[in-house]
C-alpha cells in the first residue's frame, strides 16, 4: 500500500509533527499503524486505514464511535483520579470536521490517541489477568447500558446471528466459487452436527427471553488493553458495538483469553480450554454484571463459549471457502488451519462444558 501517512496524519487535528509510522496490532480486519511524533512531549497516534468492504457505512460507524467514546469520556471524568488519556480512546477529529479522512484512492483513515505504554494478550498466562479481563469487558458493559439517544446502527448486520451464518455457510457450499468444498467434508459435518443446537440463542431471543443490550461484539482479549501493573485500561476495537446479546462478549472472550493456544495454532495437540482461566474470567465478568443478567441469560452463560467459538469457525470455514474474501490470511490454507483450532478448541470445550456450568452456577 502506498499511502502517504505523513499527508493523512497531516490531515487530522494533531498535536505534534509526523516522525515515523510503524505497522501495529494482530487485527484481522483493519490496517493499523502507530504514528510517532517527533516531540518528547506531545502524544503518539494510531491511524488506522479503515475495511470499508467489511464495514459498508463508514460515516455510520464513525458516529457510533464517537458517540461511544463521547458517553465513556464523561463516565471517566466522574472517577477521581482517572487517566483520561489511557483509560478511553480519544478520537482525533479530522481538519474537515469529521472524524475521518478519505484519500485520493478512496481509503478511509480514523486515528486515536496511542495509549502509552499498554500491554495486550493474544494468549492469557494467567487467572488475575482474565478476572481482570472478565471485569473490563463486564464494567464496559455496564457503562454503556445508559447510553442516550436512538439505537446506535448494525455497522455489520446480522453480526452474530448464527442462524444468518449457517445460512450464508450453506449457499457457499452450494455455490463452492473456489471450488474447495471437496477438501472441507469432515469440517462441513462436524459443523452441520451441530447446528440445530446452536440456534438456542436466537431462539431465546426471539421469544423474548433474552433482551438485546449494547454490547461489543469483537471481545477478543487482545481488544483489551493492559496497564504495567496488570490491571485493565481500557477496550479497543469499538466497530461493533452495537445492539446485541450478552451471551457474544462473554463467549469471545472466553474463546480467545482461556485457550492456552493461539487461534490459529497449527499443532492441535496444544489448544485446550482451560477451565481454571475460564473460572477466573466469569469471576471478574460476574462481579460487574451479576445484578444485571436475567435469569435465562444466567442459565446460558456457560453454553456461550461454546457458541462463539462454533460461530469462529464457521466464518473461518466460510471465508475459506469463499476463497478468503473477508479475513486478512499469512499463508495459502490459513482460514482452514484456523477452523481446525477453532473445532478442536469446540472439542475441548464439549468435554468441559459440566465443569463450565458448575462454576456458573455457583458464581450466581
Ligand atoms: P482490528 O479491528 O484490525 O483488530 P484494532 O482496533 O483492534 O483493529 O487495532 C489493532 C491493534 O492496534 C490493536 O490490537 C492494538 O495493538 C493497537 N491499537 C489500536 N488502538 C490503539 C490505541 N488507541 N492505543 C494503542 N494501541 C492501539
Ligand atoms: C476479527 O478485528 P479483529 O481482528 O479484532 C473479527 C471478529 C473475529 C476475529 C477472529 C469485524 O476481529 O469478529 O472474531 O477477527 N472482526 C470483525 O480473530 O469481523
Ligand atoms: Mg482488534
């Protein structure tokens, strides 16, 4: 990509001179950079080149990110000693009054405030950091649940509704456009096995037994930014918050911050879930959230690691299918490598699931 990053920085209402951009983060999704400025004393940036194929509105999507960012500002500046720059996002407005640019070639580009000196976690190492963890993304939620104002926009529809996803799953495999559905049969069954079961939440949902809530859709643990002493900063990645249920943010947290592999893990002896970080981060997300969840949500609280992670695989295996249209991929089969941890990490889940519903119920 050939960019210009200096003119695109140079674009925004910056504090500071453009000294060097540096590619950052593990995202799938957008291409992020970190902008350092060339003063000592004024702060560094991210400038992120925004997936305006995966995220169709840009205009949409920036309001609900500043409305987000706006309420959880003035929520911060409520909390004695808050450190308003590393405990929310800040967006940068751009000089033409927005809170985005385009450049020449159609790109959209935001930037943020870089929050110094953060840690993230693509794989958690430890119970303190997912009861931390499960805490953050339980608060965040809470926090959000007065946001005034009409219903913020589905950036993506359909996002996490798996019945939609089971459905565009089975047109791919009619379609078959790369014509690799003849490497994918076990796959397909192991995820068609399954499917009937992985309705319970629309269902639920549908007969009002499960409220919509904003949520935040994508809670990757690496979208959770850690301070020096391990204590939780703050939530990235907001392109996804949106209506949804609460059963997504605990699922994908689990999904993420209790498999002691990485996601994409090619020796899949090594991918577990590990009920002892899983124990730990429900402690965190309970203590903020508790009062909260109704009752069938709470009944179905351990099932959602096992849900998310059913839906990870089937966008994985999707995509591949698809011939790799929506995932950033290293390498040629890497979408299918992926849905290979995903199901053995399903597998490790199934084998657990008694022990994830005794933990639950005894946390509520
Ligand atoms: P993606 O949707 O591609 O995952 P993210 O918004 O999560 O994009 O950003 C990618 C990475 O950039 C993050 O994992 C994190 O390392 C870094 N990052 C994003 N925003 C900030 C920020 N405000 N301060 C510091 N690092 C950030
Ligand atoms: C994407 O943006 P990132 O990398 O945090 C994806 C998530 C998936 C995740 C799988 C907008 O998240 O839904 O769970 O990859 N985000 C979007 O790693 O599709
Ligand atoms: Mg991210």
């Amino acid at each position: 990509m050939g960019s210009d990053l200096k003119k695109i920085f140079e674009s925004f209402n910056a504090d500071g001179s453009f000294a060097e951009a540096v590619q950052c983060g593990s995202g799938h999704i957008h291409d992020t950079f970190r902008i350092n400025t060339s003063e000592n004393d004024k702060e560094d940036y991210i400038l992120q080149r925004l997936n305006n194929k995966v995220f169709r509105n840009i205009p949409e999507l920036q309001e609900n990110i500043e409305r987000v960012t706006n309420h959880l500002y003035r929520k911060l500046l409520t909390v004695p000693g808050a450190d308003l720059k590393r405990e929310c996002l800040t967006l940068i407005m751009a000089k033409k009054g927005v809170s985005w640019t385009e450049d020449e070639e159609g790109n959209f580009w935001r930037m943020f405030v870089f929050i110094s000196n953060h840690r993230s976690y693509d794989i958690v190492d430890s119970p303190d950091k997912a009861f931390e963890g499960g805490k953050a993304i339980g608060r965040f939620q809470a926090l959000l649940a007065d946001l005034p104002g009409k219903p913020l926009h589905e950036t993506i529809p359909s996002f996490h509704n798996v019945e939609k996803r089971i459905d565009n799953f089975m047109y791919a495999l009619k379609m078959d456009p790369s014509g690799r559905v003849k490497e994918t049969i076990r796959e397909t069954d192991f995820i068609l096995k399954r499917a009937d079961d992985m309705r319970i939440i629309q269902k639920l949902a549908r007969e009002g037994e499960i409220p919509v809530r904003i949520t935040h859709n994508d809670t990757k643990f690496n979208n959770i930014l850690f301070d020096e002493n391990g204590k939780s900063l703050c939530i990235i990645d907001l392109d996804t918050v949106m209506p949804g249920y609460f059963h997504s943010d605990f699922g994908d947290a689990i999904r993420t911050g209790a498999n002691i592999a990485a996601e994409d893990e090619e020796d899949l002896s090594k991918i577990k879930m590990n009920i002892e970080l899983f124990g730990a981060y429900a402690r965190g997300y309970l203590s903020e959230t508790k009062n909260t969840l109704n009752a069938v949500e709470k009944e179905y609280l351990a099932f959602a690691p096992l849900l998310m992670t059913y839906e990870q695989a089937l966008r994985f295996l999707t995509d591949y299918i698809d011939g790799d249209i929506y995932y950033r991929i290293h390498r040629k089969h890497h979408n299918l490598q992926r849905t290979h941890a995903q199901i053995r990490l399903l597998e490790s889940m199934e084998e657990q699931f008694s022990g994830m519903k005794k933990i639950i119920e005894n946390l509520i």
